[in-house]
C-alpha cells in the first residue's frame, strides 16, 4: 500500500490539476500580448562642458607715437609665441610716458574679471657718478629707485585711449608702492565692483562682448586732468589728446635702474558663482568723520538744572535734521507740536543733573540724544505722548566709494523696547534692539555698517522704531568715514 494511505487513484488526480493549472496560466501569459501599449525613447542624451576663454588685445603709445613692438591683435595665449609685453623699454628719460589701450574679449560666457600687477624686480645696477653725487648709496636687487618715480594709471576706457571726464578712474600711483614679488590685485567686475558700470553693485563681464581698459604711465611727475569726452572712438588718441608728463622735478638718482613687472589678467565663471571677489578686501578709515556734530556735544548744549532738554529741528549747530517719525496723533489733550523736536541728556554723575541718574552716562563726552523724544519739555505735565523722532543728515559721497559707519546705542534703563531702525539712503544697515527692564545704568554697544555709495549724496538716518511712548532709544558718538580698500590676495 501507498506509504501514508496515498492511493494510485489520489496520486493520479494530483497530476491532472497541475496539468490544468500550468495550461491556465499559459493562457494568461498568452493574453498580455494583446494589450495597448507605447514607447518613447530619447536618444543621444549628453552632456558638454561650456567653455570660458580669454582674448586680449593691445594698442601701444610711447611719448605719443604707436609702439609697434607692444602692440598686437587679440590673442588668446600671451604666453605663447611671439611673447606679448604690454611695455618693453630700455632707455627710459624723465619725462618719458606711455599709453595703452587694453581690449578684453571673454568667449562664450559671462565672467568675473579681474587684474593682478606684480612687481618682480627694482634693481640697481650699479652706481654711476651721476647717481652717487645725487645721493645713491643703495646698490644692487631690489635697491633701485625708478619704481618710485613711475607712476601708473587704469581707467576704463571707451576705447579712445584717453581718460575723460565720464570715464572711471581707478587706484592710481607710483609702481615702488609695491615692494618686491608683491602684488595690486584691481577688481575689474567682480560681485561688488564693475568699472564698466560704476552705478551699479558689482556684476559679470558679458560673455561675447568686448571692453576697454586703459594704462597710462610717467616717469616724473604726471596730470591726469580728464579731457571732455569727445563722443567714444573719434580717432583722438594721445597723439592728439596726450598725458602731461613732466620730469623737470627728476635728477640722477634713478640712472641705470630697472624694473620688471607681470600683468596678469584672470577670467573666472559668473554662473553658480555669484559672490566671487577678486581679492579679499582690507579697507581703512581715511580722513575725518563727515557728519556733524557727532558726538552731541553742542551746540546746543543742554543748561537745565534737570540735566536734560529738547531742541527743534534747525537749532543752530544741531547738524541734525529731525522729523517725527508717525503720523500726528493728538494725545491728553494735546496737539504734537508742528516742529520736530530732539531730547539730549547730559551724564548724570555730572552737577546739575536732578532728573538724570547718575548711571546714565554719555559714551563720550557729556551729551547723548534720546530718540523716543519729547513734546513740551519742562513746560506742563505731558507724559508717554507718542514722539518718536528720526535724524539725519545728507553727506557728500563718491558713487562706487565704500563708507564706514560707527555709533553707539544703549537702552533706556527701565524700558522694555529701545528699538531703533539705521539706514543710508533708504537702504537699511542695521536694526538695533534693547531691553532696558531692571537696569539701572546705561549699556553702550557700539554698532559698525559698511555701504557703497551709489550717488554724489547719501542720506544718513537713524530713526526711532520703538514703542511711541517718549521714553527710550539713547545714542551716542556718530562717525561716518569714507574707506580706502586694497583687494588682498585670499
């Protein structure tokens, strides 16, 4: 018998259903071949790499005449030959100047352009007896003296090969600024600075496009007084139109001497790119603080035994133009006053201060404002009226020039919001907060803002943004310089 009870007749019938079952599932697969379908293949898929290529042309002159050894057509690989050298000269004379006129050609795509001048060598080679009884004692690499009487200009040209007075002038100076194998990195179109357009923030070179950059020398002392601009390319170059260059002021000190440099220039893609710089910036503080009375320290100065007052917008010697900042809104019973008025304090560790603690300090000097003012100063009871006020004052600026601003802000000790909104021509710098709640004594913080100007005026304007509530935002010690930048390599 069949292990386990199977019979021959079981077994059999198990067989019969898995012949069914594999003709049934022959019959499904059978059927897919009939239902709708569709393909759609895309074909020779690729990828090519853009490309981004550099041409540079130059038109030469040398005391007025075209020099023809410096200059050439456009060429892609100054490094190949024939070797491009935008000045090759061996017998240089005080008074001696020369001219270029660089064509910049970016291929294909836009770009960021940027200039690297290196000086490689200022050697003495030797001490003639003129340079000796002139002085000359240094001899030798790196001891020369004409990087010091040379002096060059960049300007962005419109292709002319003169500087006019629409035309950009950049960094100008003697090369001997320079020490040895150091290099002046010059933003041409970077993301901050485009000499092309100087009323804009920066931007690319247009791929495809050329543009003119101009280089100017002398050895002496030079003018670089801008001609009228004569309508672009009219055929006037230095030849007509040339640099004054005068070497009356030169002795012997600079015979035998030499100089060599490399112009470099560099084209990188402003696609996916777009805070490139061409340097990294150092700028420092030149001159004296622009503003007006900065530092509140008056006129007008403040004599009320209680330490504090309120002066109206116009008040001689306030520098300060003042505004209230909302809308008028009578309050108590009151009308706010038509003209604007500004609260100055006076440190309260000083005499005749009742009404001021004496925790409450300038941050320098004796005097510092109240932005959240005041109505009818010590005339009536008024408290709490809404009298926010703004300040500022219109400064003569340098369109593409960077400016530096610095103030100091503290809270109102005891107030809650001390807010305070700091802008240069409309555009907002900074928005200040304080809590002064439990305090006691005033907390300077000392606030720095950096802004390219972009117009010959630029409005500075501190503005109280706080509760309207005449109680609160304390300034101090305003400074407004304007930078002079190096680019640095990074």
């Amino acid at each position: 018998m069949p292990p386990y009870g199977w019979s021959a007749l079981g077994g059999k019938k198990i067989l019969i259903s898995l012949s069914i079952i594999g003709a049934a599932a022959a019959i499904v697969i059978g059927g897919t071949t009939s239902f709708f379908s569709d393909t759609e293949t895309s074909s020779g898929n690729t990828f090519t790499a853009g490309a981004l290529d550099l041409g540079i042309d130059n038109h030469s002159y040398y005391n007025g005449e075209l020099n023809p050894e410096t200059t050439w057509r456009v060429d892609y690989d100054l490094s190949d030959e024939p070797f491009r050298q935008f000045f090759n000269f061996t017998d240089l004379k005080p008074g001696d100047w020369g001219e270029d006129t660089i064509r910049l050609h970016v291929n294909y795509n836009d770009a960021w352009v940027c200039a690297d001048v290196t000086l490689t060598s200022n050697d003495d080679n030797g001490i003639n007896e003129p340079e000796g009884e002139d002085g000359d004692v240094t001899d030798g690499a790196g001891n020369g003296e004409l990087a010091d009487h040379i002096t060059f200009y960049w300007w962005a040209d419109d292709g002319d090969n003169v500087f006019e007075n629409d035309e950009t002038l950049l960094p100008a100076g003697p090369i001997g600024a320079l020490n040895v194998n150091e290099t002046a990195i010059v933003a041409l179109a970077d993301s901050i600075k485009n000499i092309w357009n100087p009323n804009q923030t920066g931007g690319p070179f247009p791929g495809d496009e050329v543009k003119f950059l101009a280089k100017a020398w002398c050895f002496g002392d030079a003018t670089i007084n801008p001609y009228t601009q004569d309508g672009g390319n009219q055929q006037s170059g230095p030849d007509d139109r040339p640099l004054v260059c005068s070497g009356v002021n030169e002795d012997n000190i600079t015979q035998t001497d030499s100089l060599t440099m490399d112009i470099a220039f560099r084209a990188v893609q402003a696609r996916n790119n777009p805070n490139f710089l061409c340097g990294q910036e150092n700028c420092e503080p030149t001159g004296s603080s622009l503003l007006l009375n900065d530092d509140f320290e008056g006129p007008p100065s403040v004599v009320h035994s209680t330490g504090w007052d309120i002066f109206d917008n116009g008040t001689g010697g306030l520098g300060w133009s003042v505004e209230w900042v909302n809308a008028t809104t009578p309050f108590g019973g009151f009308a706010r006053p038509a003209v604007a008025k500004i609260e100055f304090h006076k440190s309260g560790n000083l005499p005749n201060t009742s009404d001021i603690p004496s925790g409450w300090t300038a941050h320098s000097g004796q005097q510092y404002i109240e932005l959240d003012s005041d109505w009818n100063g010590h005339v009536g009871t008024l408290n709490n009226e809404p009298a926010l006020a703004r300040i500022y004052q219109d400064i003569a600026t340098v369109p593409g020039t960077k400016y530096e601003l610095r103030y100091w802000h503290s809270y109102r000790p005891g107030v809650v919001d001390n807010t305070m909104d700091v802008t240069a021509d409309g555009n907002s710098l900074r928005t200040v907060a304080a809590n002064g709640t439990g305090q006691t004594a005033t907390n300077w913080i000392e606030y720095v803002d950096q802004f390219t100007a972009t117009d010959a005026s630029t409005r500075i304007e501190f503005e109280g943004a706080g509760t309207d509530d005449s109680l609160g935002i304390f300034l101090d010690d305003i400074s407004l310089f304007e930078l002079s930048c190096v680019l640095q390599p990074i």
